[in-house]
C-alpha cells in the first residue's frame, strides 16, 4: 500500500496537469480499470507469496506471466496468432513451462520454505501480471504509457491502500517503525518501481 500509494503521488501532478489542460484522452479513466484490476489482484497475491514460499522461488513463479501475456496476446490480438504455428515458439513455451514445473517439483533437493498455497500464489500473481500487460496494451492503444500508467497507478494505489488500511499491520502504520534506511528503500522502490 505504501509503495504504491508513494508512486501514485509521484504520477498525479501529471494527471492534474494534463487535466487541467483539457489534455486527458477520452474515455482514459474507464479504459484504465481492466489493467488495474488485473495489476491490482496481482499485486495483493504476490504481497502475500513470500509468506509460504521462499523469495527465489517466488520470484521465479512470476515468470508464469510469459505464458499468460502469450495466451491473452493471441486471444486478443489478431497479428500475434502468427506464432501459432511457429514450431520454434512452441518449443520456446514449452521449455519454459517444463522448466517452471521442473524447478518446482523435480529439483535433486525438496524445496526449503514453500508451500502448495506459496506455488498456487506465485504462479497466480505472475499470470495477472501477464494478463495486465496484455489489458494495457488492449485498452489503452493510442495512450502516451505515462499516462496510461498514471491512471492505472492512481486506482491499483487507491485499492491497496484500502487494503493496508483494513488488513495491514496496525491499519499501514507498522512503516513509522522503518529505519531511515528502510525508509529510502521504500521511497526508491515506489519511484523505481
């Protein structure tokens, strides 16, 4: 909630701006809700990941949204069908989900610090992921990604907000107990990021 509440700070002098010069695409603000659904649902599944699986492994289960943006990109977009029927495209899939489930289950040593519940939730996040650059690039064809990203910003930060607020440690304020340090990581990940 704070990372992104921090970067949708950083976004909305844009929005503001381009506001109140008449400057705001058309139609910007409903085309902007699929994406952020999808991001928005990633981002609470993948925030809680690290609480049944080992950071490695979840990170590398976001890697799900290779697929997931490949399948919706064929669904969606008629240009992209054209790898259908490349065999070196499905070989490349293929590999990468034989690697994946290679990973997770076939390793020579059993995996330290997952659970089922840490694998299902890695994986999920990682295809929202997929299906939110996917959305982007459905709903807001035409939209400088500035812009795009700052609507999109403003709504996943509204909902984790909410979010934090209600189920958070202490309603978000368990962040006043950072060190400085943490503090300047946490600011440069909401702007990095």
């Amino acid at each position: 909630g704070w990372r992104y509440g921090l970067s949708a700070l950083m976004w909305l002098p844009l929005l503001v701006v381009l506001a109140a010069r008449g400057k705001l695409p058309k139609g910007i603000w409903w085309r902007a809700i699929p994406p952020a659904l999808f991001n928005t649902l990633g981002q609470i599944l993948y925030a809680q990941t690290p609480y049944y699986i080992g950071p490695a492994l979840g990170g590398f289960l976001i890697r799900v949204s290779l697929v997931s943006s490949t399948l919706g990109a064929f669904v969606l977009f008629a240009d992209e069908r054209a790898l259908l029927r490349s065999g070196v495209f499905w070989a490349g899939l293929l590999a990468v989900v034989a690697g994946s489930v290679g990973t997770v289950f076939l390793g020579s040593a059993p995996i330290q610090g997952a659970t089922g519940a840490g694998i299902i939730l890695g994986a999920t996040s990682g295809m929202l992921f997929g299906l939110y650059g996917v959305a982007v690039r459905y709903t807001m064809r035409g939209i400088p990604a500035m812009t795009s990203f700052s609507v999109i910003s403003l709504y996943t930060a509204t909902a984790l907000v909410v979010c934090m607020v209600i189920w958070g440690e202490r309603g978000g304020m368990a962040v006043l107990d950072l060190s400085g340090f943490n503090w300047l990581m946490l600011i440069t990940s909401a702007i990095v990021g």
